[in-house]
C-alpha cells in the first residue's frame, strides 16, 4: 500500500464521489478509480459501495477511513517534526478569505506568516462562503473565514468577532438618518449579493422576523462592485464599517446605523472537523486571530473570546 493509495481512498470516502475527489485531486477519474480498486484487491474487501449517486463506505471502508486520516496526519506531523529538528516548521497550508476582507487581511497575514514560518507555504484563495465550505470538506482548504456560518457536524467554527452593519448610501444622499431600524429598511431599494450569501441571508432574516421582505434593486456578487453602483446613486448597500473604509474609505459614503435591533455579522474561522490540526496550521490559527484583532477589532463593536 502506497500513501498516495490511502490519500486517494480518503478523499473518495470523505467527499463520497469519484468525479469530486479527480476534482479535488487533480487526477483522471480511471486513474483514481484503479488506484482505489488496487487498494480493495489488496486487502481482499470491498472498502466502497459504487450507486448511481456516489459511492459510500462499507463498514471496511469505515475502519480505513479511520485510520487512513490518522496515518495521513502522522506522516504530515513527522514532516513538521523533521522540520523542527531544523529549527522551523514547514508544511503547506490553504486559507479562504471572503471578498470583503481579501484586501485587509490578506498583505498583514502573509506579512506574520512568512515572519513566524519562512520554512512552510501559505495559500490564500478568495471565495462566498458557501464555496468556501465546500472546499474545506474538499480539503482544498486548511482553514476559512466565515460569515454567520451555521453549525454543521463537519465544521468546527470558532468565533473571532461580530461586525455591526450600516446602511451604506452616496456621501451627497441629503435624506439618509443618522439611525433606522430594521424593519424601515424595506424603504431603501439595496444592492446586495445573490443567494446563499451571508450579508444577503442575514438582511432577509432579520427583516422575516417583523414579517417583511427587503426590497432588492440589484444583486450583485462583489462588495467592490457594490460599492461602486452606491457612490453612483443606484441604491443603498447593508455593509460593515472595515469593509467600506478598506475598500472605498468612508469620506465617500454615508453610513446610517441599523438599530431596534443593532445588526452584528459574526465572523468566525472554520475547520474540518474530520481532519487534526497539524502544527503549521495551529500557528497559522494564531496569525489569523492575532491580525483579525488588530485589523477589525478597532471598528468592530462586539469581540469574542
């Protein structure tokens, strides 16, 4: 049995497809197919069962499963270990960033890791959370930054902090308040993400719950874009605080405040919950925490612990 054997049977298993792991893996499907197939003709049991929609495990599949990611994750630690022995740790790690916090983030991330790990790689990718989500269950991604992320059983979510949200209009708009509630916002025709965004779910959330819709000018995927159709009188945006000054500078907008109640988008960071965490990625954990407190906490109303 050769390791790449057992990493090929792993991400079958864990993302229950053929056609998702050649994907993930970037391998021919035939190929993949035979590698695992050699795998079962080794051991002498069918470790998957093929159907029509994927492939699920057999209860052998299951125990590989188990301890194929346990010997995954020592062979990654020996990795780190030898590399210790060097006097620094290495490894390869991916970490997704959402579109709005790319620019703030990315530069003092990068900036830490290369300080703190010379020796180790670092991948950031930009994507919606949803994607995000997927390639974390993909293994595309070691670690993500979530926006209002619901609690899944394969995610395990530690929440970093929550943004207040403003109403985001022209600087020359001589009609927006200083504050309106929520369910006042149905009088502004928004420019906002399409579904499953989280800024877009939480708007149609908060407003479901005094029985409203909101009212939806433009669907945009891009806060850049967005902002760009507000300074241009298109409409009004639901945004945070850091994502309009890192992104346009608040000189050219107006924010109002969304009260009764104040409206916060949580951010937290995601892993795999199938998956250990290796050292590299440990300290990269910190990083993240250490530069999103520096970089948002300052505008951000609510930290979290």
């Amino acid at each position: 049995m050769e390791l790449k054997q057992l990493e090929y049977f792993v991400r079958v298993a864990e993302l229950g497809s053929f056609t998702r792991a050649s994907i993930s893996l970037d391998i021919a499907q035939p190929a993949l197919s035979r590698k695992v197939r050699m795998l079962e003709l080794e051991f002498g049991q069918t470790l998957l069962l093929r159907n029509g929609r994927g492939v699920t495990t057999t209860d052998a599949g299951k125990l590989l499963l188990e301890y194929g990611r346990n010997i995954l994750y020592q062979t990654q630690r020996l990795s780190e270990e030898l590399g210790r022995a060097r006097g620094a740790l290495v490894g390869h790690v991916a970490l997704g960033l959402p579109p709005s916090l790319l620019k703030i983030l990315a530069v003092p991330i990068l900036r830490q890791f290369k300080l703190r790990l010379p020796a180790a790689k670092l991948s950031i990718r930009e994507g919606l959370s949803n994607s995000m989500h997927e390639a974390l269950l993909a293994g595309r991604l070691d670690l993500a930054l979530l926006y209002n992320a619901a609690q899944l059983p394969d995610v395990d979510l530690q929440p970093l902090l929550q943004e207040e949200m403003f109403l985001v209009a022209h600087k020359n708009n001589t009609q927006m308040p200083d504050e309106i509630s929520i369910p006042d916002l149905v009088n502004y025709p928004l420019i906002v993400p399409t579904r499953p965004n989280a800024i877009r779910m939480l708007i149609e959330q908060e407003l479901a719950n005094f029985g409203k819709h909101p009212s939806i000018a433009l669907e945009i995927d891009g806060v850049s874009t967005i902002l760009d159709l507000v300074s241009e009188n298109f409409g009004y945006a639901i945004l945070s605080r850091n994502a309009v000054i890192n992104l346009a500078g608040d000189h050219a907008f107006q924010l109002s405040r969304i009260v009764n109640p104040l409206l916060y988008s949580k951010l937290s960071l995601a892993l795999n919950s199938h998956r250990q965490i290796t050292a590299t990625q440990s300290a990269l954990i910190d990083i993240v925490r250490e530069v999103v407190s520096n970089q948002l906490g300052e505008n951000s109303q609510k930290k979290i612990s």
